[in-house]
C-alpha cells in the first residue's frame, strides 16, 4: 500500500543480462542489486562528473534537502512523510516508473548505499531520471543495461515495460515523477 526506504528488496540480477556477484568486493560485503529505485527526475547535487566515475563513486554530497525527490523513492522528512501511498501518485500508477535496471559497469546499485557521503549512498540505493538511460554520455545515477535497446522497468501499477532507447529525455522525466501533473498518453 505504501513504498518507504525500509521497504525497498533485491529482485536480484536475474533478466539483466549480467552477472551481479553477490556482494561488493573487498572486505566489507554489502548485498547488491540491478535494480535501484527511482528517485525521480531532480539531480541529487554534488558531484556531477560523469567523465570520472571513481571521482564521481567517492565524493562528498552537498547535502540533500528533507523530501527532495519527486519519484516514488525520495529524501524523507518533509513534512514528516517517509513513505508513498497509491494516493501520492497523481500522475497514476501506470505512468510512474518505481525500480530501474542498472547495469554494473555503473557501480550497480547496494541496498544500503555508500558511507562516503549522502549523494553517493543515494545514488547507490536509488536512480535519477534527469537523463535518458543508455546515453553514450552516462552519469552514475543513471540506469542503463548491458542488452541492446532498452532498459527495463517497473512501474508503481506493478507492470514490467522494456523502454526503448532513443525516449525522449522529457518524456523519461514525465515518467520519473509520482506527482508532477505531467500528462503521458500513448505507450513507449
């Protein structure tokens, strides 16, 4: 009935295309996933350069604002909401994008995210439609898949959709957000 940070699961990396290793490398293990959820269409701040992802993977965040995020998944706190009901999604359930794929070679996605700043834990647990997926110019939070065509998704309805490359970006943005008024008709 509700979406809340401690609501999020991994469906694994299974239709990906990919192998995911089970946890991350090195000594800390953390539980690892393709499939982030989506934060919406508003860049998170801080480091935004996606010609470095190491420098762009350990970064400092400039700090997120309590209920920034227009997607199903968000910063909590603004006025005391942590969570999204069916009746936030204005835009309609079946027009909201809720979990994207993304593929490894941008850093995956971790259930918990990183310790090495807000926006680099954020952009590990969830994903930024700011910028059309399967760019040939990504940014860490984007989604993105290692098949060729698309990227899949799934919506808040709970419906599955392969969106094709080439979608507008503000198409993309319109179905990134829960409640921006924005009207999509047809399908993509």
């Amino acid at each position: 009935d509700s979406y809340g940070s401690g609501d999020l699961f991994n469906p694994g990396a299974e239709g990906s295309g990919e192998e995911t290793p089970d946890a991350s490398p090195g000594s800390n293990q953390y539980a690892r996933s393709n499939y982030p959820g989506v934060f919406g269409s508003e860049h998170m701040g801080g480091h935004d350069d996606h010609d470095d992802l190491t420098a762009a993977l350990n970064v400092e965040d400039e700090g997120l604002e309590p209920g920034e995020g227009n997607g199903i998944f968000f910063a909590g706190g603004a006025n005391g909401q942590n969570a999204v009901s069916f009746r936030d999604v204005s835009d309609g359930l079946s027009k909201t994008i809720m979990i994207g794929e993304r593929d490894s070679r941008l850093g995956g996605s971790l259930w918990i995210g990183r310790g090495d700043g807000l926006e680099s834990g954020m952009s590990r647990v969830v994903g930024v439609g700011e910028h059309v997926f399967n760019s040939g110019d990504p940014h860490f939070e984007d989604f993105f898949s290692s098949h060729p065509g698309g990227v899949s998704f799934v919506f808040a309805d709970g419906h599955v959709a392969f969106l094709s490359d080439g979608m507008s970006e503000s198409l993309f943005q319109s179905l990134s957000t829960r409640a921006g008024g924005e009207v999509v008709n047809g399908t993509f």
